[in-house]
C-alpha cells in the first residue's frame, strides 16, 4: 500500500513537470496558451460538476431505496 501512494505521487508529480515543460517550451503565443488552458479548465470543471452531481443523485437515490427498504421491514 506505500509503494502505491509513492507511485502516485511520482506520477502526479512527473505529470506536473511534464505540463509546466510543454507551456514554457510551446511554440504559440504567451495569450493564445493562456487562453487553451482557461478554456480545459473551464472544460475541467464542468467535468467535476458533472461528476458531482451524478455522485450525489446515485447516493441520494441509494439512500431513498434503502430508506423504503427499512420503512418496509
């Protein structure tokens, strides 16, 4: 299990070099990079909310089935 989270962390942290790499030695402009990273962020973000939300409706639905499940009992 701590090897796990070693790897993790290598990765996470090799995965953050790597990305700080390619936006100091990309080729387009300063504001055209700004602009691609504000937009995968937003992108980004939406994603989580998504996630979020679909995550609270299945533990809310579960909760309801089991509430049933135990008014039933």
């Amino acid at each position: 299990m701590e090897n796990t989270g070693k790897v993790i962390s290598a990765l996470l942290i090799g995965a953050a070099i790597g990305g700080i790499a390619g936006i100091l030695f990309a080729p387009d402009k300063g504001s055209e990079t700004r602009k691609r990273l504000f937009k995968r962020a937003e992108e980004l973000a939406d994603d989580v909310e998504d996630k979020v939300k679909d995550t609270t409706n299945n533990i809310k639905d579960n909760l309801k089935d089991k509430w049933k499940e135990t008014l039933e009992a």
